[in-house]
C-alpha cells in the first residue's frame, strides 16, 4: 500500500500547504452538499489547496478525476467511491505514482484494501443495524408478519449494501416475522424515491404495508410525498425510518409524518483534513475511523431539530 511516502513537496513536511484533490460522489443529497462544505471550509482552514470535482454519481468521471489528480501529481487523493467495485486500476495508478488515496465516506471491495490507505466515513452497516433494531422492537408483537418497503440507496454503493445487509441482519437475528414486499433503488434522490414509491403503491397498495425503510432522507422525503398523494397519511398509515438526519429529515419528524431517524453525519471536513496530513506526513494512522453518529425517535424530534447542521 502507499503509506504517503514522506513529504518531498518542499512544503516542510508540516502538513500545511497541501495539493488535495477531492473526487466527490456528486450533489444527489442534503448530506452530500454538506459533506463538500465542511471538506471545502476544512481545507481552506488549514491552508491548504483543494482541487474539488463533482462525479455526478458516475463512476466515470470519478475515475478520470482521479487520472487528472495523478496527472497534476497532487500530495494526496481523497476519493469518495460512488460504488464499491471497478477501482483496482485507477487505484493501482495512484500507488504507483506514489500518492496516497484517502477514502472518504463511502468504501470499496474488500479486495482493493490494499490500494488506499486508510477510510474516514460511517459504519454503514451498523447504522442498518439500529435501523432493524428499532423496526425489530417496535413491531415485535405483529404477529401476522411485518410488511415492509425498502428504498435502496445507489445499487452497488457501500451505504445501500450495508445498509441493506445491516438492517436484515437484525430482524432475522431478533426472529422478527415480516416480509419485503418490494425493494428497489431510488438512487439516493428524492425525485427516483418518489418515483419508486409511485410504483410501489400502484403494484402493491398501501394497505397492510407496515413499514418504509429509506437508506436516506432525499427518498424518504420523496416517498412521502407519493404516500400522500395517494390519500394516505406518511408516519401512521405506514410507519418509516430514514437515514441521515437533515434538517428536512428532522422537519418532517416534527410534522408526525415518520418515526424513526438513524443518524449519518458529513460534518468531518476537519477530521478528515487531520488523516490526510498525517498519512502524507507518514504517520501510522488506522485503516477505518468510524465518524460518530445517534439515533432519534419521535420523542426526540423537536427537541434536535435546532441541532442539526444540513
Ligand atoms: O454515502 C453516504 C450517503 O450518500 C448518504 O446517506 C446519502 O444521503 C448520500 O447520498
């Protein structure tokens, strides 16, 4: 793996005055937005040089900015996987030029733990997990089976995967009976979550469907629009968690009209400044630093609103 490789930038090996270039997943979320915010101030903060592209959630253009970051020779690549696979050449590049990659956010296949150095983001798969612990508890005495809805993040993301795996890990471990009624990508968006609801209740109905698991805020919120056009009320008709925890999150918790939040936090602009100085200053650093995160309930609601960043 590229441990950083010192510092020969003449920039005197204080960790100031980098060349970071940032490869972003794209601008699909409240979240994103705020995660390039608090990247972009944090970089500024410590001086130094963030060169910052936007993929569009298309792997493609993660990959070429990543060539045109090994090309500009950068001190260090902070790349933000938008899928897990498809990364072993571009990440192979980057080792061999001898600049470090800095995951942040989101992960990549087991198989390519070699190529980075270290991951700073959430343990998305415990955040499923608080998810079908909450859902395991609150309809543990639904004994003709829980229905349930899930919106899938971007196919192929770590946060959709584990998020996924996560949740049912713990409804089969907890020996909840339900059923997945339908599940299916909403591509962390708002308009795709509303789409697929759309196709949800014209397949399915809403009746007898207990719960929405949305892997984030944009397609719960999405979804709750379609629940309501469709006559139904968001929050008790069906009951449903998001992820993430924006304000428009917490909003719509304050309004009853979902039940359970599961926190995943972008503000680590700063943390994550300090593990791109560290590795390019050679240090030991770990290979995952989870970012700390809580869970609300609707008793909670009103009262976090006020604290929430994004
Ligand atoms: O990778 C983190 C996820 O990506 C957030 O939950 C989501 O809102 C974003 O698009």
């Amino acid at each position: 793996a590229c441990g950083g490789g010192g510092d020969d930038s003449g920039d005197g090996g204080s960790g100031n005055g980098l060349v970071i270039g940032f490869a972003q997943v794209g601008a699909e979320s409240a979240w994103r937005t705020a995660n390039s915010d608090s990247v972009k101030a944090a970089a500024e903060a410590a001086g130094h040089t963030l060169k910052f592209v936007d993929g569009q959630q298309e792997q493609e253009t993660q990959i070429s900015a990543v060539r045109d970051f090994i090309t500009q020779q950068v001190d260090a690549i902070v790349l933000a996987p938008v899928v897990e696979t498809g990364w072993t050449d571009v990440l192979q590049e980057a080792e061999d030029a001898g600049i470090p990659v800095i995951l942040a956010d989101r992960g990549v296949e087991a198989a390519d733990e070699d190529l980075y150095v270290t991951r700073l983001g959430s343990d998305f798969a415990e955040e499923g997990r608080k998810a079908g612990a909450w859902a395991a508890e609150t309809f543990a005495a639904d004994a003709d089976g829980t229905k349930i809805l899930e919106l899938q993040g971007t196919t192929g993301s770590a946060p959709a995967n584990d998020r996924k795996a996560g949740f049912f890990e713990v409804l089969d471990s907890e020996g909840l009976n339900y059923e997945i009624v339908d599940s299916q990508s909403g591509n962390f968006t708002a308009e795709e979550g509303k789409a697929v609801m759309e196709t949800f209740i014209t397949t399915h109905g809403l009746d007898g469907i207990d719960l929405l698991y949305a892997h984030n805020d944009e397609m719960g919120l999405g979804a709750i629009q379609a629940i309501e056009e469709a006559g139904k009320v968001p929050g008790k008709d069906i009951q449903i968690i998001i992820v993430d925890g924006s304000k428009a999150g917490f909003e719509a918790g304050v309004a009853g009209k979902l039940n359970y939040i599961v926190e995943c936090n972008p503000v680590f602009g700063d943390q994550l400044m300090e593990v791109v100085e560290s590795v390019v200053n050679g240090d030991e650093v770990e290979k995952f630093t989870p970012v700390e995160e809580g869970v609300f309930d609707a008793t909670q609601f009103e009262a976090e609103l006020p604290n929430r960043q994004f």
